[in-house]
C-alpha cells in the first residue's frame, strides 16, 4: 500500500511544477506546431518587414526623386517643340561660309513649312550643354582678369538668331543676336545667368568683354539669358547648371560642332509635328549631301532622360508592393495560427469574464509586437543603406525625415488590418464550445 502511495506521489509533484498559463498557451486543438517552429515563424515574419521597410523607403525616396527631376524646369518650353539632328559634311562643317549660307537657307525652307512658328540651330547636343572651354572674364580696355576664384567652365555652342525665341529661353537684360552680328561687325556673345553672377556680381555685364581663350577674340557681352539645365552624357539621372555663353553662327570661326561627328540640331516651333519623310525632303532640297538623323519631340527628348530614374523607381515599387503583401500575409498567418492554437485559452478567458474587446487586445497585439521589431530593424538597415541611396537620388535626402515616418506608419497600418482579420475571428469563439472540444 506504501508502494502505490509513492507510486502516485511522484507524477503529482511533478504536475504541481507546472506552469498552468504555459499549459494554456500550448494546449489547443490543431496545435502542431511547437514553441521552436513558432519562434522560427516569428523570427522570419520580422526579418521580411525589415526587408519590406527597406523597400518601402527606398521606393519612396526614389519616386520623389522622380517626382523632383520631373518638375525641374529646364529653362526653355519643350512643350510644341521639334528637335532635329542634322550631319554636315565635312567640307561644309569646316568652312565658315558654307556652313553659314547653309544655316541661313536651311532656316528658310524651315520656317515655310506648314505649321512652323519659328526655327533656330545650335550646336550643342539637346540636354547635353556642349564642349567645354574656360572662360577668361576681362575688362573693356581688353586686359585680361581672371574673375575671382579662377576661370569658369562653360559651354560655348553657336546659334542662330532666333534660337532663344524658338525655345522660349527669357532675355533677361541686353538684346539677342541680329541679322546685323556678322563676320566683320563688332565680335559679340551672350552669356547666361550663371556666368552673370559669378564673373559679374555686382556689376551690369552689358558691353563687358569676355573670351574662351587667349587665341579667340574679345567678344562684347550683349545680352543674358536665362540659365538653361543640362545633364551629364555618363550620369543623366539629374539635372545639373552648366553655364553657357552662346556665339552667333555668323561669327563662329572655331569648330565648336561635337562633342562626336558634325552635328546641328535644329529647333522647331511647331503647331503640328512634322513627319521625318517631309522634313528630310525640305532638308534635301537646301543641300542633298546634309543628312537628317532623327526628328523628335522635345518632350519626348526630355522622357527619355528620366526613362532610367523611371524604370528604377518602377522596379524597385514592384518588389516593395509586393514585400509589403507578403509581409501582411505573414502577420496574418502567423497570427491566424496562434489564434487556432490557442482557442482553449481564448475560451477560458472569455469564460472568467474577458470582453471581446480584451481578446483583440490581446491576439492584435502578437502581430504589432513583431511588426514594431521588424519596423526597427528595417529602420536600422535603412539608415545603413543611407550611403548607398544617395548616389541614386536628386533633390531629397537620403534619409529624408518625410519618408522616414511615412513608411513605418503605412506599414504598421497594413499590420493592423492583417492581425485583425483574426482578432475577430477570435472575438467570436464560444467559450462552452471551446472548452467541450478540448
């Protein structure tokens, strides 16, 4: 008899060690998951809402980028604007008078076609500035004086007269180029606003004179213009000031055409776009042996210079939508289970006296508390990356306060709603026939 009193002894002492809320929790139908598995699906569940913060916030810096480059203005309207690519000769290129009298007769036949405002030619690549020399500012006597911190880069294209009307480029003091600005008349230049504000501060640059080299000749400043935005031929993801003095095509002794090959591009103001079949027969009746290469609209010239912003932007949103589905789909099931597993404890608590508001409480916040981990970690990573998502951004920081916020709190919403789906499923669960199944 003392035998079977020990006997009994033994599994009583034991079962009165045991944590009765632990017993709770484990206990269930359908619960086949262990302690282990269920730390596992946790842990993964919050490494892929780090990852989705991540994404999120490098998609969200990346589309103000876009957003920033796509309302940058350019300095000209592009909207009602053809641009045309045009390969000279060789021979007509290098001879000043040829490549005038071709100028001249090219824009008439231009300026006759149907639908066109107005025409002008350049030689500086669309969006791309044009070669680069160094500009030496002087004084009128013609000494030569640097400007304070040295010479300035710029670009210096040649152009026709109505180049800047054609492009709606703002005269801001001076006069433009004239039918009168020829080869044997007073050598002059226009420059823009850049070079006015650091070669002139404080000084009126009108009849100031200025040359790109100690071989070139002095050229009288008549006009400034507005500063016209480019970007770089290796980098073109944002927009940069690069500053312009711009030489009239009938005093243009140098050959300032490239930066490859013979190229004009030729501007149009258009009320309807030209098909490149009729503008390539306008150019063949000038001169048979000058080629056209392409005939675009400028708005589609500047599309195609945020095409790879674009493309990155869209790329990275796909992946950080669908990181963000997978992550509220994660929370979900996660949450879904520890409610299937603990429909015994649900119902002993409802049956004590537990409100279905305290059971939502109680299962909605399983899935927020892995959803704020997940958030700090992603946070963490992000401010790793910072360093990374800067070389990719124009006009907002890499660790842009805005975002920073938006991201966590769209996140924590989309958790709210996945860990909620459940909750109320667990509201619903009725205590006599949880604890009758069990």
């Amino acid at each position: 008899m003392r035998d079977a009193h020990g006997i009994g002894l033994a599994p009583a002492l034991r079962i009165s060690r045991v944590d009765l809320n632990t017993v709770l929790k484990s206990g269930g139908r359908g619960a086949s998951v262990g302690t282990p598995g269920r730390h596992a699906l946790s842990a993964m569940v919050t490494a892929q809402i780090a990852l989705t913060v991540v994404l999120l916030i490098g998609a969200g810096l990346m589309i103000k980028t876009l957003i920033r480059i796509q309302a940058e203005p350019l300095g000209f309207v592009a909207q009602n604007l053809t641009v045309a690519k045009i390969v000279l000769p060789v021979e007509i290129a290098s001879q000043t008078d040829r490549r005038n009298s071709l100028f001249d007769r090219l824009l008439e036949k231009v300026a006759s076609m149907p639908g066109a405002q107005s025409a002008g030619i350049t030689s500086a690549w669309p969006l791309l500035g044009g070669p680069h020399t160094s500009c030496v500012i002087s004084g009128i006597d013609g000494e030569d004086r640097l400007v304070p911190d040295g010479a300035i880069p710029c670009s210096g294209p040649i152009v026709t007269p109505d180049y800047f009307s054609t492009l709606s480029i703002p005269l801001l003091r001076g006069r433009t180029f004239s039918p009168q600005d020829r080869e044997r008349s007073e050598q002059v230049v226009i420059i823009d606003e850049l070079i006015a504000r650091s070669a002139f501060p404080s000084r009126d640059p009108i009849g100031r004179r200025i040359r790109t080299s100690t071989n070139s000749p002095w050229r009288t400043i008549i006009g400034v213009v507005g500063t016209i935005r480019s970007t770089s031929i290796i980098h073109s993801l944002a927009w940069r000031d690069d500053p312009q003095l711009f030489i009239p095509h009938s005093q243009s002794q140098e050959n300032r055409f490239g930066p490859v090959g013979n190229s004009i591009w030729v501007y149009i103001r258009v009320t309807r776009q030209p098909a490149i079949s009729e503008f390539r027969q306008l150019v063949s009746s000038v001169d048979k042996h000058v080629a056209v290469a392409e005939l675009r609209p400028m708005q589609e010239v500047v599309a195609n210079f945020t095409r790879q912003p674009l493309l990155r932007t869209s790329l990275l949103g796909v992946f950080a939508v669908l990181a963000l589905l997978l992550a509220a789909l994660g929370i979900y099931g996660v949450v879904s289970q520890s409610v299937a597993q603990r429909t015994h404890e649900i119902g002993i608590r409802m049956a004590l006296g537990a409100r279905p508001r305290d059971v939502l409480v109680i299962v909605v916040r399983q899935g927020m508390t892995l959803t704020f981990i997940g958030v700090a970690g992603g946070l963490m990573g992000s401010f790793a990356l910072a360093r990374l998502f800067s070389n990719l951004l124009y006009g907002v920081s890499a660790t842009d306060p805005a975002t920073f916020v938006m991201i966590p709190v769209l996140l924590a919403g989309v958790a709210l709603v996945a860990a909620v789906i459940p909750a109320r499923r667990a509201m619903r669960v009725n205590p006599m026939a949880a604890l009758r199944d069990e």
